[in-house]
C-alpha cells in the first residue's frame, strides 16, 4: 500500500475546492438570471393586462360610436351623397 505525498494531496484538495467555488459562482449566476428572467416575466404579464383592459376599453368606445351612428342614420329621411358630406 502506497501512501500519497502531502503536496499531491493539497493539490487535490486545492484542485477540489477551485471546483466546488466554480460550482458554485455558476449556480449563483444562474439564479441571478433565472430571478432576471422571471421579473421580465412578470412585467409583461402586467403590460398584457393594460393593454388587454385596453382592448376592452376600445372595443366597448366602438360599440358605442357605432350605435349612436346607426341611429342616427336611421333617422335621416334619404340617403346622403356623396356632394353633401
């Protein structure tokens, strides 16, 4: 049975230790991302909600103009041409 030298085994330890600090600067990258990624997400999400309110907003404001101008061609005697616009 062989022993290892003392120098070969703080190597290791060093070689070990670089790998787990390594190991962990990527997983805290990656969370830094992922926490990045996800505040993205969730502004997004709420622009979409603005903007779907907005639709709705619009698309009631149509409806609207679209009724009062039927009524009130309905109300007109004869049709209008196109001189009298």
């Amino acid at each position: 049975m062989s022993q290892e030298n003392p120098s070969n085994s703080s190597t290791n330890i060093a070689v070990l230790v670089s790998c787990l600090l390594f190991l962990m600067y990527f997983l805290y990258d990656k969370h830094k991302e992922n926490e990045r990624m996800y505040k993205i997400c969730q502004d997004q999400e709420e622009v979409i909600k603005e903007l779907q309110q907005a639709i709705h907003l619009q698309t009631f404001y149509i409806k609207q103009l679209e009724s009062m101008n039927s009524s009130s061609y309905n109300n007109l005697d004869f049709p209008l041409n196109k001189n009298e616009i």
